[in-house]
C-alpha cells in the first residue's frame, strides 16, 4: 500500500472523523468557558465589593502571597445579616423569575443534565447561574466557584452543539468538556480539570471518550484565564522539596493515612448533614424565594462567631498554610470543620446558589490542620509544618466525598504546586474514597456507566440503581428464596453434542442463551447464541463443551435473593445458576426475574393501602 493510499484512508477513518470535528469544537469550548471564568471571577469580586465589604466593611483574606498583608476588621452582626438575608432574597427571586434549576448546587445540576438530559441546558441558565452565584457568594454564603463555573462552561459548550444542530452524543460530550475546562480554567488546574470531565459523573467509572477533546479546551481555557489573571498558582506554599525524605517516612505515611481515615468520616458528616438540610428547607412551607434568605440569616449567626466560614474561604487556608496560626484560636480550628459543613449545608440546602465541591477543599484543609494540631501534641518535638496537612487534607476529603480521587490529586497538585506530596496523597485519598464507599455529595453520579441512560444502562445497571433508592436490606431480598423465583430452563444441551445441532435446535426457539450440563446432568455454563454464529465452518462438528462457555456462579435453591445480588455485583454478571447439592442444574435466576419481584411486591403494596384507603 502507498503513503498516498495510506494517507486516503486515514483521513477517510472514523479517528480522523473524530478529530476533525472535536479539535476544533473543543478550541472553542476552552475559550467560552475561558472567557465564561473570567467574567464569573469580575463578578463575583464585583458583588463581594457591595455586598461583604460594602454593607458588612469586611474583607476576607485572599489566597496567594498577599494573604500576609490580611488585618482583621471587626464585624457589625446587624450589617452581616443585612447583607446575607439580601443576598439570599436576591439570588432566590431572580432564580425564581427566570430559570429554578439555577438554584442550588450547580454541578450535580449538570452532572444530572449529562445522564438524563441529554446534556440539554437551557440557554439562559448559564448567565442567570453566573450572577446569583455572585451574588450568593459575595454577600457571604458559603458556597464554591466550581459549581456555578461547572454549569457555565457545560451549559455555554451545550449551547455551542445546539447551535450547531449537532446529535444528543455530541451535546453531552459537550458539556462535561465544559465543564471540566471552566473548572480547570478557575482553579488554574488545567490537567486536572480535563481528568473531572472524565471522572465526575461516576462513582466508580470514567468517561474515557471525552478525555483527548477536554485536555485540548481546558489547556485553551486555562489560557485565557491566566491571561487576565496571571499564571501564579492559587496557594502559595512554599518548598516542600527539603521535606522529600521526611514526608514519605513510614511513620508520616502512617499518620497521612489516619488523615484519610478521619477526612472519609468526615465525608459521611457532610453528606448526610447537607441533605438533612436540604430536605428540611423542601418541607419548610414558605415560598421558594425566602428559603435562601433564612439559610443566609443562619450563616450570618455562625460568619459572626467564624468568620472564616463566609464566602469562598480560600484566603484563610493560605493564611493556615503560611502558619498564621494567631488567626484560629485552638477551639475555633476544632470546631471549623463542622462550622463550614452546616454553613454550606444552608447556603445550597436553602435554594442559595453556588457549588459543594470547593467547600470541601476548605473543610478538608480545616481537618488536616486539626490532625497536625493533635500530632504535635502526641509526638514532641514533631517539627513538620502545617501545609502538607492541609493539602493532604484538601484532596483526600475531596477524593473522598466527591468520588473523584484522580483528578483531585492533580488538581490540587496543581493549584499548590505541591507535587511533593504526590505518594503521600494517594494513600490520604484512596482511604478517604473507600471509607465513604458508595456515599456521594453529588446526588446525580451513577455507579458506572451500565447505570447511565447516556450508555443505554444495562439490566445489573438498573438494579444496582433501584437498590440505591430503596435501601439494600429491603425485606423482599432477605426472606424471598432463590427456588421460589428461579426459571426452569426449556432448552437445556449436553456437553457432548455437536455445536452444528446446537445452533441448529438453538435458531428455532426465541432464546439466544442456553445451559449446558455434563452426561450427569451437573451444570457447566453458558452458551451464547452470538458466540456460535461467529465460529468457522470448521468448527461445528466439535462438541458444544469446547465452545465458549461462559461459567456463572451457582448457589443453592434455599439461598436468599440478597446472596443473589451480591453475587451479581462481585461476578458483573446479570444472571445465576441454581444447582442441587449434587450440582446438577435446576435453573436460572436473571436479573429480570428480581425486578419483577420488586415490582410484584410494589404492586401488591399499592393495592393493599388502596383498599385500607377505601374500607369504611
């Protein structure tokens, strides 16, 4: 073959194909959530200018080297409740007037709008997303940038492919580039801004497909933000590389892993305090537009007594991280954490706007400097600074309770230039991210992509879902028996007979899969009608036993439906088969078989509180 033939194929093939759309279209993503960054951060400085220093005359610290230039200001409580109460009445009416879904977290909203819209966001809720998040954080609400930016650049990169009359595919690779390029961009963490594209919207999966497109647009978008504002990192922590050797000590590495294990219980209190919250602020019967400002008029009791909890929060890290201890009164540090967990918890709980996900970076570095404070109290003369505490703590609490231990790593490597910390890390997050298991700030993440409507979600996909909502230990699945439920298969083969009869008698029933049992009736596997269709002419006289067999676990008729499920989970297998003591096939048990119990039994439930409805 030529180069020229060669050549006409490549440009021919569906990877060029892929190319030539993307690269382009993620250039364009990248400056859109750029320049969507830039003005989201004028604005924010712009509301924070009226609301906290205007109204309030306080100013909270800034992260970077001019965090040393911070004097603290005396705060009027009457001026910090003026000023959250109107932030929170603001952004709750002008939500309520133009676009509800702007309220709230906003990257869960996006996450949510990948799975099961399509990646359709409508048009007017990036802009309305960019001033009540200002607005929300600038009066003081504790809440992040990365949720409104999340739905900023994933909804403007979606208006691009609609503009464009592009497919449902498209619009959805679309706005997890978006996202993951605004938020990169905001952060100046362009590599780990592409990896969250990927990582976000699972709890244990990628997106590999969106990966090459995002690294392009948050490298492009990352530009156009450091052109307005510099390229100097968001933390300044100074050199940690005299430290190389004394960091990855074993008994460091010991103690960074304790940091993981408290920062995953830790997890556990976020989640479960914000939706508590949030579920009492959807039952509170006042209109939609006043919830915000009693969630703000709450912060503001609790920004009065610690003011670190108000607003974005990253200034006082950098002051933690430069070992400005004079700043955080020992009961105080203690109590930060769960401070900025409740007051986060009301601001977006309420119906405030912003994102959950930068507040857990604070919460985070509040913990790891907390486990510091208790390791140079047991260990005398323990004389390793404060900073690499708190930036362990920020990734493994973020790993943890966002579910996305890869990219967090990366990017808050990147936003510390911290890359010392690199081993250290992995052990604080993986903990952090098993300790919390399947628990998730974001409410939106499926398990993996078989649970995604985005990938036509799988039947084990389904259930694993349905099990999330129910409950796990759901009556049904402890005292149902698996011989009470299992299907009796109609076409059974011997392991001796010829894969040509096989396929023969296999094509004249309306089943594709079928047992297969040895001369003594003991299961062996499954054959796929799929499996036989593709095999060599040559190869039909050989017995069915030397076809591929899928082998599946067994279990007894007497085990319950949870052993089942589990069993599913473990093997990644939709079906299981039931066998004697012997080992001899009795049947098959399919997931369908369990959600038709669960739907027997949902039925069966209705009818009953129906008729206790309708007796006298």
């Amino acid at each position: 073959m030529t180069v020229a033939e060669k050549l006409r194929l490549f440009f021919q093939s569906k990877e060029f194909k892929y190319m030539e759309k993307w690269i382009p279209l993620s250039i364009i993503i990248g400056i859109l959530s750029g320049f969507g960054a830039v003005l989201f951060e004028f604005t924010l400085r712009m509301f924070s200018n009226i609301f906290l220093l205007g109204i309030v005359g306080f100013k909270e610290p800034e992260p970077g080297i001019n965090a040393v230039e911070y004097t603290p200001i005396p705060i009027d409580f009457i001026r910090l409740v003026i000023a959250l109460v109107l932030g929170g009445l603001l952004s709750g009416l002008i939500t309520w007037l133009t676009a509800p879904e702007a309220g709230g977290e906003g990257t869960d909203a996006a996450i949510e709008a990948y799975h099961f819209k399509e990646g359709h966001i409508r048009g007017r809720v990036p802009f309305v997303k960019l001033i009540t998040s200002s607005i929300t954080i600038g009066s003081g609400g504790s809440a992040g940038k990365e949720g409104p930016i999340a739905q900023i650049g994933g909804g403007l990169g979606s208006l691009l492919v609609e503009f464009l009359h592009l497919s449902p595919k498209d619009r959805r690779m679309a706005l997890a580039i978006g996202m993951g390029s605004g938020i990169g961009a905001i952060f100046k963490a362009p590599f780990g801004g592409a990896l969250l594209s990927s990582e976000l919207f699972y709890i244990s999966d990628f997106e590999p497909e969106v990966l090459p497109p995002a690294f392009i647009s948050s490298i492009v978008s990352y530009a156009v933000f450091a052109w307005v504002f510099g390229l100097e990192p968001m933390f300044v922590i100074g050199n940690l590389q005299g430290l190389l050797y004394e960091l990855n000590s074993p008994l460091l590495l010991f103690i960074f892993g304790i940091l993981g294990l408290v920062n995953g219980i830790m997890g556990f209190i976020y989640i479960y305090t914000f939706a508590a919250v949030e579920h009492i602020f959807k039952k509170l019967p006042v209109h939609q537009v006043i919830k915000p400002a009693i969630g703000g008029f709450f912060v503001a009791i609790i920004g009065y007594f610690a003011p670190h909890i108000l607003g974005g929060g990253y200034g006082w890290l950098q002051l933690l991280i430069f070992g400005e201890e004079k700043y955080f009164p020992l009961h105080l540090l203690f109590l930060l954490p769960f401070l900025k967990i409740l007051a986060t918890s009301l601001t977006i709980g309420s119906g405030g706007s912003g994102g959950v996900f930068a507040p857990t970076l604070i919460i985070g570095g509040f913990t790891g400097a907390v486990v510091w404070k208790i390791v140079r109290m047991l260990i005398p003369g323990f004389d390793i600074p404060m900073a690499p505490f708190i930036i362990l703590g920020m990734m493994s609490f973020l790993g943890g309770a966002g579910k996305v231990p890869i990219s967090v790593i990366l990017m808050v490597s990147e936003m510390t230039e911290g890359y010392v910390l690199f081993a250290p890390s992995l052990i604080s997050t993986t903990i952090a991210y098993v300790v919390t298991g399947d628990m998730s700030i974001f409410q939106s993440q499926v398990y993996n992509r078989s649970e995604s409507p985005a990938h036509e979600e799988s039947k084990l996909g389904l259930l694993r879902m349905l099990l999330r909502k129910i409950g796990g230990e759901n009556d049904i699945l402890l005292t149902k028996k698996v011989g009470d439920v299992m299907v009796k298969p109609r076409v059974v083969f011997r392991s001796t007979e010829k894969i040509a009869k096989v396929l023969d008698v296999a094509l004249k029933t309306p089943y594709r899969t079928f047992p297969v049992v040895d001369d003594k009736g003991r299961f062996i596997g499954l054959v796929e009608l799929q499996d036989l269709l593709l095999l060599p002419e040559q190869r039909l006289e050989m017995e069915v036993c030397y076809a591929n067999l899928h082998r599946i676990p067994t279990v007894k008729p007497t085990a319950s439906l949870r052993d089942i499920v589990d069993l599913m989970f473990e093997y990644e297998t939709d079906r299981i088969g039931v066998v004697d003591a012997e080992g001899r096939l009795l049947g098959i048990i399919t997931v369908k078989e369990i959600l038709k119990e669960f739907a027997h039994e949902k039925l069966t439930t209705r009818k009953i509180r129906r008729g206790k409805t309708l007796s006298p």
